[in-house]
C-alpha cells in the first residue's frame, strides 16, 4: 500500500532529476569544454583528452575580461536599482491609491508591454543621439531605467499587503513614501529580490542594444567584447578560448544566484499572480 503512494513521488524525484541534468549539462559542458583544444570543442567530445589550463592565461592577456566583467556589473546594477525604485514607485499608486482612469492607466502601461523591444531601437537611438549620450554608459542605463514587468510584478506583490494596513498607517499620520519603505517594503522583500535578480541578470546578458549604442572597447559590455574578439574579429573563431570568457563570464552571475536563490524561489512564490 505504502509502495503504490510512493510510486507518485518517485516519478516526481526522477523527473526533476533528470530535468535537472539536462538544464545543467549545457553549463557542465562548457566548463568542460574550456580545458580542450579548439579542435577538440569542434568533435564534440565530453570529457577533455588532456586538460589545458593554460588557454585561461591565453584569454586573460589578450582579452580585458576585467574592464568588461566591470562595466557589465556596474551597469547592471545601476538600471536594477532605478527599476526597483521607479517601478516601486509606480507600482504603489497603481495598488493603493483611488482616482478616476486608475484602471486606464493601468490598461495602457500593459499595452506597451506588447510592443516588440526592437521596435523602440531607433527611435531611442535617435534620441540618445541628439542628447549625445550614444557610447556613454549613461545613455545606456537610462535607457533600460524602466521595466512595465517590473511595475506589473511589484503591483501583483503589493496586493498581498493588506489595503487597512495601509489606511491604518496613514491615519497615523505616515507619509506615502514612509509606507513604502518601512511597511510595503519589509513585507515584500523576497518579490523585490527576485525582481532585483532577475532585471540585473537580464541585463548582464544583454547583447543587442550594448553593441548597437557601445562602440568603444573600453566601454563594451562582456557580452559585446567576447562577441567581437573572438567571433567578429580578425583573431578567427578559437572555440576552446570562447568557452573560457564564456565560463568567466558566466561563474560570477552563478555565485550571485546561488546567494540570492533562497529569496529568489520565496519571491516567485509570494508574488503570487491576483488581480
């Protein structure tokens, strides 16, 4: 009897094991893949016939990993931390506060989440242009500062705050932006992590607006400067050395998940999705 009511939960444990293996295989793979020779990552072999340690002192004198891996970090964090705030912000008035086109409003910032990303390119480069902002990092964080996901993901999350909390402290006497940060904040904090790490993550990653506006070596961003060194460049395409700016390139944002991971799995969570 006990064995047929386990038989569910067995199945369930093979299956997120093997679901695991093949979402890590990839990473295995590349780590792997970056002891071999170039010829070797061609053949598609797994384990490597002899490990090379010394293509990542190769990559490392001809490739400035340090002033890309920077400029991607700080970046990163920078457009994080004005989404958090400005869709905070935006999030709070959609949820808490009562006017007339309160749903409208609402309507409208949805609908822009429809429109295709690329198709803002060139408008925003026109802009960034005249203001000459282009191949600056300031023209580019402020043009990824706002996120409607983000401002749909924290509104969901503040509608798990208890709306007479919120009256309760304004009868008190407590002012909008005290309410947020010392009351919706703190109740919150797993959904503003997530968020956090999700929007740094997204943007460390992001390729095609850094190459289209970041033109200057010094100012690339990691996922541009591996692109245009080993791929675009006259240097030739040497897998095993693109494996190895891969995996550095890939190991910092790992740590940063693997510390975050508990409040990441509790915000996705708490958030919940209600109207």
């Amino acid at each position: 009897m006990n064995d047929s009511k386990n038989a569910p939960l067995i199945i369930k444990h093979l299956f997120l094991a093997l679901s695991s293996v093949l979402f890590v295989f990839p990473f295995i793979w590349m780590i792997l893949s970056s002891f071999k020779t170039s010829s070797e990552v061609l053949k598609g072999g797994f384990w490597p016939e002899k490990f090379h340690w010394e293509n990542y002192r190769e990559v490392l004198d001809i490739l400035p990993l340090q002033t890309y891996l920077f400029n991607s970090f700080y970046t990163s964090l920078i457009i994080t931390v004005y989404v958090l705030i400005s869709s905070a912000l935006f999030a709070y008035m959609l949820t808490f506060y009562k006017f007339k086109g309160k749903q409208f409003a609402f309507s409208v910032v949805m609908a822009t989440y429809m429109i295709p990303g690329a198709v803002s390119y060139v408008p925003v480069y026109v802009i960034l242009a005249k203001m000459g902002l282009l191949n600056t990092h300031f023209g580019y964080t402020i043009s990824m500062s706002v996120s409607v996901f983000a401002i749909f993901y924290l509104k969901q999350s503040f509608h798990n705050v208890g709306f007479e909390i919120i009256e309760a402290a304004k009868i008190d006497g407590a002012s909008d932006w005290k309410i947020l940060w010392k009351i919706v904040f703190p109740m919150t904090r797993s959904s503003f992590v997530t968020l956090g790490l999700v929007t740094f993550i997204g943007n460390y990653n992001n390729y095609i607006w850094p190459a289209l506006i970041l033109n200057d070596g010094s100012k690339k961003l990691i996922t541009n400067g591996i692109a245009d060194y080993f791929i675009n460049s006259s240097l030739g395409r040497d897998w095993s050395h693109i494996m190895v700016a891969s995996t550095i390139a890939t190991v910092p944002l790992l740590i940063v998940f693997l510390v975050l991971q508990k409040w990441f799995l509790s915000g996705v969570t708490d958030s919940g999705i209600k109207g």
